[in-house]
C-alpha cells in the first residue's frame, strides 16, 4: 500500500479514549442476535403445541432466518462501508426490536416464518456493523485481539443467557416472550450507542450497486433452498431450478465485482490464503455443529423430561468453555500458531461431537455436559481467531465487507446445518414403526415432530401413549445420533484442511500506523 493511500484513510483512532465504552455498547448487538438464536430452540417444544407446523414448517421457522441474513450480509455489509457502520447498527437494532414483537405474537406458522425471515433482513445489519467497527477502533492488534476475544465471548454468553432467562420466562409465560427480551437490550443500544459509538465508513465507497445486492440474495437463498430440499425431499424439479437460479446468480455476481470500479465485495480478498481459509473453517465448523445444537434443546425436554429453565442451564458448559477460550484465543494464538489454535479447537469439537453418538434415551448429564464443555472450549479457539484472521487480513476501509464475509460463512453454515443435519433428524424420525392401536390421523400427527407425537399421545389409552412417546423418542434419539456422526466427520476434516490452509498464518504483533 503506498503512502498516499494510507493517508487518504479515515484518522487513527488507537488512542480513542472512549473506544472501550463504545465496545460495550457493540457487544449488546452481539447479545441481541446471539439470545434470539438460542431462545427458539427452547421456545420450539411450546411454539409446536401452539402453532401446529408440519416438519417441514419448523424447519423453516428455524433456518429462514439465517437463509435471508446469509443472503444479505455481504450486501449490508457494504452498505455499512458507504452510509456509516454506526448508522446502519443503529438503524438495523431498532428495526430488530420492533420486528420481535412480530415474532412473538404470530397467529400461524406462516406468519412466523415471515416474521423470522423479517428479523433476517435486520439482523443483516448487526453483526458485520460491530466487527468492522471493532476492527476500526481499535487499530493495535493486540488490543483488536482482546476486542474480538470479548466479542466472541459475549456472542457465546448470549447464547448461555438465551436458554436460562427463556427457560424462567417459559415457565412462566407463553412461548412469545422469549423475543420480547429484546427489547430492552435494544432500548439500551440505540440510546446508549448514539452517544458513545463513533461513525466510521469508507472514505471513498463508490456507489452501492442494487443489482449486485439482487444477484447475491437470489444466489444464496437459491442455494441454501435447493440444499433443503435435497435433504428433506431428494432430488426433484424444485431443487433443480432453485440449484440452477442460485448458481447462476452467484456466478454472476462473482463476475459483476470482477468488473465493478467499487464492489460491494472485492473478490481479491480471496487471493489470501488465511482470509480464505479463515472462511471456509468458519462455514464447515457452523455446519457440523448447528444442525445438533437445534435439536439439542428438544432431546432435553422432550426426551429426557427436564424443565425449560433445567433446559437451559444443562446448556451453560459451552457457552462458559467458549467465553473462557474466546478471552485467551489471541494470547495463545501468539504463543504457539494460529493453525494450531485453529485446527486443535477444531478437532476437539469433532472428538466431542463423536463422544454424543453414544447418547439414548437415559444418558446421564456427566456426558453430555463434558461434551458441551469441549465444543464450546474448541469453538472459542477457532471462531476468535478465524475472526481476527479475517479482520487483520483487510485495510480498515474494506472492514464491512470483510466482516459480512466472516459473518455470511456463519450464517450459510448454519443454515445449511440446520437444512442437513436437521433433515437427517427428521427423516430418521418420521420413519419410526407406530405402535399398535395408534390411529391413523394420531400417527399421522406423531410423525411430523416430536412435539406432535407428545402432544397426540395425550388423548390416547396410557399403554398406547406410552408405547407411541417411547418409539419416537428413540427415533429422534437416533436421528441426533446419526447427525451427530455426521457432524464429526466434517469437524474432523475442517481441523486437517486448517492445518494446511492456516500454514505460516500468524497474528499481527506491534501497533499499525497509518
């Protein structure tokens, strides 16, 4: 970079006094996103009681979400590079609380779906918004290190408060409160952050060009759709034409940045290899781990009986191993390699996952808490310093659209997860042998979600109920055994692709300077 480029970047700001405050005030919008994700798998028991979605529809209400944001976040986050990061934070957190009461009053499961895919086009706003602007208030690495650390921590702690505040309202009140715990924590960044977040953007954007921003949500979600479907469905003429539509529009996308003067994503980004490998270790990781961790709150209730709040505090171990991991991820990053951190956190989710093949109907909590503690130890490695990877290997202008790449490698990875590793679950599920004495409309219900076959069993003789309950739970159980193999197997070869991808990677040492 010449010096007359470096001195046409926004001013330094390293020595920003206020630039910790302003950290906590980003990480709030990190909380928001992260306690919404995690309270729905809680709610889903309830919400399928309430709402009555088919399978395929609660698959939906899960995955739409990170169907539209994948979508979306390359796109938002070059928006955020033009108009101002803080603007667009702001703008997008308000429109997030007000779109969660949409989600916790919905009347139909179509409604809900629209409401989830609605909170996908405002949380599109958050996440790449509050990296970039981490990444430009704090310019020295070791600093940025800690940031991304505290950032990646309090996303972990989100998911840790999602279960247990869900699970105390759950228990109290109906399913829909579970999103209005937004609210306050939006009250909170909008007034606070308006004051101490400061603006930060691109001092030379160029235009943000709409067809690009078409191109790339028709190409997601024409992917991620046809991947669905295979997966819930096998191959048929919609998949097909949703396969061919997102392949072609991402296609061209790629060749449209190629020959824009401003991209909304500068494809030579990809020339580097640990920005590449960063990113492709961050989708493979999300989408072994997402699809489990959905149906992880249902074996919880559903299976095992516990509680919504029991629920969620048997979930805490991953969340405290990855705000624990997350806090010391760039110390030992230095110490010892990147690819090391990366591929060794890796390979213990894969291990841990490996270790919930062994679950049933009665597994006692020591596994499953161990397991959780290890998955969430290996992912506040990997997910810290991946970010920090991607975020080091951009100029600060460029750090919107580096950060929705991150972030768009989340989302896709959970949504494929969920599209998958959800699909294994409930095709081994829906395959289960109805006991006797079970009628057909009964059986028809019971098999499109555990929740159905629970709810149905209530009107039938007890040895009947018993018998239908027992052989779907040991359906499901099966189904999360299987995609839990899967999952492993996709961890386990993300940590040897690391190994290779992340060679000679190293974490910035001294202080930039423009």
């Amino acid at each position: 970079m010449t010096r007359t480029d470096q001195l046409t970047k926004e001013p330094e700001v390293v020595g920003r006094p206020g630039r910790w405050l302003a950290l906590t005030v980003l990480v709030l919008a990190v909380l928001l996103v992260a306690v919404d994700a995690t309270v729905l798998g809680l709610a889903t028991p309830y919400l399928s009681e309430d709402l009555r979605p088919t399978g395929t529809q609660l698959l939906w209400i899960g995955d739409v979400y990170s169907f539209v944001i994948a979508g979306l976040l390359v796109s938002m986050g070059s928006l955020g590079d033009r108009i101002g990061r803080k603007k667009l934070l702001l703008t997008g957190a308000t429109a997030f609380g007000a779109v969660s009461v949409l989600n916790a009053y919905a009347t139909s499961p179509e409604m809900m779906i629209v409401a989830r895919a609605l909170l996908g086009v405002a949380g599109a706003t958050l996440m790449p918004s509050t990296l970039a602007l981490i990444r430009n208030l704090f310019h020295d690495p070791r600093e940025r290190s800690f940031a991304i650390g505290i950032w990646g921590a309090m996303a972990s702690a989100g998911a840790a408060v999602g279960p247990v505040v869900g699970g105390f309202l759950l228990e109290h009140f109906w399913w829909g409160s579970v999103f209005l715990i937004n609210l306050p924590v939006m009250v909170v960044l909008v007034l606070v952050g308006a004051k101490l977040i400061p603006e930060s953007r691109n001092p030379a954007p160029g235009p943000w060009d709409l067809t690009s921003v078409a191109l790339s949500l028709v190409g997601m979600i024409g992917l991620v759709y046809a991947v669905k479907e295979v997966a819930a469905h096998g191959v048929g003429l919609d998949m097909a034409v949703a396969a061919v539509a997102g392949a072609a529009a991402l296609t061209l996308f790629v060749r449209r940045q190629l020959r824009l003067e401003a991209p909304l994503l500068d494809m030579r980004l990809f020339h580097h290899r640990g920005f590449s490998g960063a990113v492709l270790a961050d989708l493979l990781t999300i989408l072994g781990l997402s699809g489990l961790v959905f149906f992880l709150s249902q074996f919880l209730q559903l299976v095992q009986g516990r509680p919504p709040l029991e629920a969620g505090l048997a979930e805490l171990p991953a969340a405290v191993g990855a705000v624990t991991a997350g806090l010391v991820a760039g110390l030992v990053a230095r110490r010892f390699s990147v690819r090391s951190v990366v591929s060794g956190g890796l390979a213990a989710v894969g291990l841990a996952l490996a270790a919930l093949t062994l679950l049933d109907r009665t597994t006692g909590y020591p596994l499953l808490g161990a397991a959780l503690l290890v998955v969430g130890v290996g992912a506040g490695f990997a997910f810290t310093v991946t970010a920090d990877v991607i975020l080091s290997s951009v100029p600060r202008e460029q750090a919107g659209a580096a950060s929705a790449v991150s972030e768009t490698a989340y989302e896709l990875g959970a949504a494929l997860g969920i599209a998958l590793l959800g699909s294994v679950v409930t095709g081994v599920y829906s395959d289960f042998v109805t006991p006797d004495g079970v009628p057909a409309s009964t059986a028809a219900a019971a098999h499109e979600s555990l929740g159905g076959a629970v709810e149905v069993s209530a009107g039938l003789p007890e040895a009947t109920a018993t018998a239908l309950v027992t052989a779907a739970q040991d359906a499901f159980v099966e189904g999360l055994r299987i995609a839990a193999g899967v999952g492993a197997m996709v961890l386990l070869a993300t940590a040897v692709a690391a190994w290779f991808l992340l060679r000679g990677q190293k974490l910035a040492e001294g202080a930039e300077h423009p």
